[in-house]
C-alpha cells in the first residue's frame, strides 16, 4: 500500500516536500526523519492514485 508523506515546514506546519512510498519504507523514513527532528504528514494514497501537486523525493 503505498503512502503520501509530507515533511512539514518548522515555522507554520505547512508541507514543503511530497513523497510517495510504499509501506515497507515508510518505517525508515519516519526513523530518519524522528533523528533528524523533521516532523511528518503521512497519509495513505487513494485508490485512484491521486497525490499532491509537486510530489518528489525528499
């Protein structure tokens, strides 16, 4: 099942970056970001696979 992760910004929690992963790498990327102090928005991709405008890798 793939999800929709979102690094939030530090200053109003707005999203900065999109990325879509599936849930076998969603744990890494909660560990990494949990380490670095990033907070996260993560949310499961719809099944019509709409996702955010500008989704990329962070």
């Amino acid at each position: 099942m793939p999800f929709e992760i979102f690094r939030l910004d530090e200053a109003g929690g707005t999203a900065t970056d999109a990325l879509i992963a599936e849930a076998d790498a969603v744990r890494d990327i909660i560990d990494t970001a949990a380490a670095a102090g990033e907070r996260l928005y993560i949310r499961p991709v719809s099944a019509t696979g709409t996702t955010a405008a500008g989704a990329s890798a962070f």
